[in-house]
C-alpha cells in the first residue's frame, strides 16, 4: 500500500460524510494521477462509493479498513530495498563482539605479498 493511500484512506475513516476530490490535493498535495489510481483501484474493490467528484467509504469499505488496520494505520511491511535475496546471505552469522575472518581461500595473496614487501622496504 502506497503512502498516499494510506492517507486518503485514514482520512476517509475518520470523516463519516461525503468529501470532494480536490479536498485531498488542496489539503495533502496529493497530484490528480494519485487521487485519480486511488479512485479506480478502491471503486472497483467496491471499497469506496464515488458520486459527482465526492467520495465515501462504503460499510464494507470500513470493514475493510478495520480488518487491515495494520496495513492502513500502520507501516507493517519491510521496504523492498531492506528485503536481501537468500543468494546473498551466507551460511553463517556472526555473535555479538566476534571479529569478521575473511576467508583466505578466496583472497588476492599477491596483493597481501605486495602490501607485505612495500612494508619493509620503507
């Protein structure tokens, strides 16, 4: 669920009468495209009722609201750039306080020879 959603959403909960479209974009911002693909994908769930540019929620529409009160009310789900593929986890974790060991298989030793000899030329 989008933010702006959400805020139509929450407002129509709170407000039992009818409120005008153009109420949302004098008040919130909201652009007409926002207020325009709300309208369309809540119509058609049937969860709000649009007549002559005013819109309410339906009583099923509150319902709807109540029984997904997490997701209109609260932020519940995880953003997706927070959500890491299982390709990219490894097979271990590290405790609290454990120094990170890389694995020396699959480190550049001609690096660490290089670093090595520059150190004690100097």
């Amino acid at each position: 669920m989008k933010s702006f959603e959400r805020i139509i959403l929450k407002e129509m909960f709170s407000n039992e009468k009818k409120i005008p479209l153009f109420f949302f974009h004098e008040k919130y911002m909201l652009s007409p495209g926002q207020i325009a693909f709300f309208v369309k994908k809540y119509s058609k769930e049937q969860v709000i009722a649009v007549s002559d540019g005013m819109i309410s929620l339906t009583t099923s529409g509150r319902e709807w609201v109540l029984n997904n009160t997490a997701k209109v009310f609260y932020r519940k789900s995880t953003p997706k750039w927070k959500k890491v593929p299982l390709e990219f986890k490894g097979p271990f974790t590290l405790k609290i306080n454990e120094p990170y060991l890389s694995w020396l298989s699959y480190s550049d030793m001609d690096s660490f020879l290089e670093y090595k000899k520059n150190l004690e030329e100097e």
